[in-house]
C-alpha cells in the first residue's frame, strides 16, 4: 500500500480487494475466445454464472415489446425506491404463478440493482458491523463482499461435510452444524445474525426440501437470527427424470420455493431474494428483489435504497414480458429442456473419466472433485491446477478458492455461459487433458 492515499481507509481497503481472482484471466480469455474456423484453439470459459442458452427468445420478446408498445410517460420520472408499482404488480403475478407457487403480495417486494444490491441492503439493514452470517460450505464466493463490504458482517463458512459423495442427496445442513456454529460464534464473543441458504444451491445445485427448510426456519425463528433463502435459481431446474440422469436422483426432493413456509409462518425472521440474473438469463439488466414479512425492513429498504434502484424503462420492460404468462410458460419449459441438454453434455464426460460430482437439480452448475489430480492437499496445488487447465486447454473453470469448502481440488463449472457446441468442445479438450 503506498504511504499517502488520498483515499479512505475503507477506500484504500477497497483498492487493494479484488472482487474476484479469476477476473483477471477472464478478460484475458475473452479477448482470445474459440471460433470453429478463425479461432478454433481459442478459449472457452466456463466460470461465470450466466445463461446465455434463452437468450434469444428473451431478445425477440423485448424487441417485439419496444415495437409494439409506446414507452408510458411514468418511465421518465422518479417512481417508488421500492421499484414502481406497476412493475411490483406484475412481478409478483409471475413470481406466485411460476416461482413460489403461492400468491405473492407486490407491497412485500423490495427491487433493487441485480441480487448484489439487494444483498448488500437486506444484510446492512438485518445486521451491525462485526455481526456474523452462516453460509453452509461451498457458497457463492462473492456473499462475502456483498454482505461485508458495506454492512460490515462477518462471512462464516459452516463445513458440513468434507466428501462430495455426502451431499449425493442434496445439501447435508441440520440443526447440529447450526448448534455448533453458533457456539463456536458466541465463544469468539460475535453475534449469530443471519443464516443464507441458496436453493438450488451455487456451487452444488442441491435444494432444500420443504421439511428441512421448516426444521431449520423454526431454529431460527426460535433463536432471533434472520434466514434468508436466496431463490436465483428457482427456474433453473434441470429435469432429473431425464432416462440418462434418473439413476443420480434416487431421493425424491422436489423443489419448493421457501415463500409457501414464510406464509406460513408469518415471522419477520424469513426473508427470499430474487433476481432476473439467472433463470432470465439477464444479469446484464440488473433485477434484483427481496420479499419479506417484516415490514420496518421494508420501511427501512425504502429508506435506503435510492442509489440501488433498477432503470425503470428495464422496469417497464420487465414488466411487460413477465406479464405475458403464455410466453413466461414457454420460454421457462424452453430454458429448463436446455438447460438440461447441456447439463448431460458435462455429465457424459464426468462418467467417462470417472469424476466425482454432485448430481445437480437446479442452478447452472455442476461442482466437480479432481482432488486426485493435484500434486497435493494445498491451496497453491489447487490454484496450480486451475491454471495448468487453463493454460493447456483455453477451459477456465471457476477456483475453488474462494468456495469455503475444506476439500482441496473442488471446481465449479458453467455449462450454460456458452452454446452447447462451444460446451461439447470444451468438454473434450478437458477429457484429453485428464485422460
Ligand atoms: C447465489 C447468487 N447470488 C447472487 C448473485 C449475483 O446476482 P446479480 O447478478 O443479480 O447481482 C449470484 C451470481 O452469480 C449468485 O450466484
């Protein structure tokens, strides 16, 4: 760090914290990508979360919309810091109808810049700097800084198992780990403030059945810390009764959405997060939303989310494609048949070469075990091996570093970021590589 900064503290901190290790090389791969005929040992990467696969059906949608339809004059001006109310409407008419299964109240909906945003507001306003938030191991590695880098709260990585064969079934999480982790937060003299749950899960593709999340809502409710379950994923479901996947499922776990317990239950310890990122394949447009029980959080969302609010012509957009359920029907059955085309292309070449992974339900991911490949149980061999793989085949998997998990040589893999030509190639310059 250089001597005189005319940053902050928290500015120089920020400076000196990259948002991700595998950025860097990311854009460098970017700039080298695969082309069949001009490019063809060019780079394919597969480490960042996004749906490239509907694209297309979404594009041709808004295009329609913007030919079709004059923009509304309420577009130009301020709206809601909760999101504009028309927009709120039909959000939660397609949230109930497609995601939750269960009628949504618009006026429980907070929308803020992308599931980022809204992270970063839910978190500053659930806890106080120093508080801690438990994420079962592996997690999305950026909660750390969404949770932290604002509201001050502590990430902890709660191991709850160490084999990728234990979480076959799904996520492993009960009462115990979350006994033990409180103990072990109190003992360090810090607060247990808030519990996330993805479902399905990033990196696993795990979810949580209705009776696990019921169990673990009561612990929590019982004990004042905030669950939060983090839906993302909720639409993207990969058919497991598929002839080549049925034999990995052999528990049923349906997914259901944690809106029907909060229902339920009422509590202003339950909250869900939503966003257009993932199963609408438009990060890009940043749609992020909470829904919540508790109505001084969404008084105080509203308070404080005027530098977080999304565009409203995005909101107008949205609204308009979400409303139309004939379409909302046939994009999501378009997205999940693709979904689990490209999926299979991973798994075939996962079984060929005998690698261990978790049989995935939802989410874009599949999280793999090549510990037998590393020189060694490191961190150094495993970041190693990440960069051999890249450096030899243009394949840039996501780092396991970062993750949380206690098992060496764990790497995550998108297979929805490309086509699936792109995919089928990359699959096989990794099955040389390993082989
Ligand atoms: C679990 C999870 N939450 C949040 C995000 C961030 O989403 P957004 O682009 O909407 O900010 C991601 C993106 O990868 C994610 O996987």
């Amino acid at each position: 760090m250089p001597k005189h900064s005319s940053l902050s503290q928290r500015g120089q901190t920020a400076q000196n914290t990259v948002l991700r290790i595998d950025f860097e090389v990311f854009f460098e791969a970017m700039h080298n990508w695969y082309h069949p005929e001009d490019n063809p040992g060019g780079a394919i990467t597969l480490n960042i979360a996004e749906n490239r696969l509907s694209w297309h059906l979404l594009r041709d949608k808004m295009q329609q919309i913007s030919r079709e339809h004059d923009i509304p004059d309420w577009v130009a001006s301020y709206t809601s810091a909760m999101g504009a109310p028309e927009f709120r409407e039909a959000l939660a008419g397609f949230m109930g109808r497609f995601l939750t299964g269960c009628p949504i109240d618009p006026e429980q909906l907070g929308l803020s810049a992308g599931a980022t945003a809204t992270i970063e507001v839910s978190s500053w306003i659930l806890g106080d700097p120093g508080d801690v938030a438990v994420f079962p191991a592996p997690c999305y590695p950026v909660y750390k800084q969404d949770i932290g880098n604002k509201g001050g709260l502590e990430r902890y990585d709660l191991v709850t198992h160490h084999e990728l064969s234990d979480i076959q079934n799904g996520p492993v999480l009960d009462i115990p780990h979350l006994e033990e982790a409180l103990r072990d937060i109190q003992a360090q003299g810090k607060r247990f403030r808030m519990l996330v749950l993805t479902s399905p899960d990033n990196p696993t593709g795990g979810v949580y059945s209705k009776d696990k999340l019921e169990a673990i809502a009561d612990w929590c409710i019982e004990g004042e810390i905030h669950l939060v379950v983090n839906e993302i994923y909720g639409l993207s479901l990969i058919n497991t009764e598929h002839p080549e996947l049925v034999a990995d499922y052999s528990k049923n776990t349906p997914y259901t959405s944690f809106a029907q317990l909060m229902q339920e239950k009422e509590s202003e310890y339950l909250h869900l997060w939503y966003a257009m990122s993932k199963d609408m394949g438009a990060s890009g447009f940043r749609v992020g939303v909470v829904y919540s029980f508790n109505y001084p959080f969404l008084e105080a969302f509203n308070n404080l989310n005027a530098p977080h609010m999304v565009s409203n012509h995005t909101q107008w957009l949205f609204q308009q494609v979400l409303g139309d359920h004939d379409f909302m029907e046939k994009y999501i059955q378009h997205n999940q048949a693709a979904l689990t085309e490209s999926y299979l292309v991973v798994i075939r070449s996962l079984r060929k070469l005998q690698i261990p992974y978790a049989p995935a339900r939802g989410s874009l991911f599949v999280w793999l075990d090549l510990s037998e490949y590393l020189s060694e149980q490191s961190q150094e061999a495993e970041n190693k091996f990440w960069m051999d793989v890249y450096k030899k085949t243009g394949i840039l998997l996501t780092p396991g570093e970062g993750f949380g998990h206690s098992k060496r040589g764990q790497f995550r893999l998108v297979y929805s970021c490309v086509t699936k030509e792109e995919l089928e190639v990359a699959m096989e310059r990794l099955e040389e590589y390993l082989l």
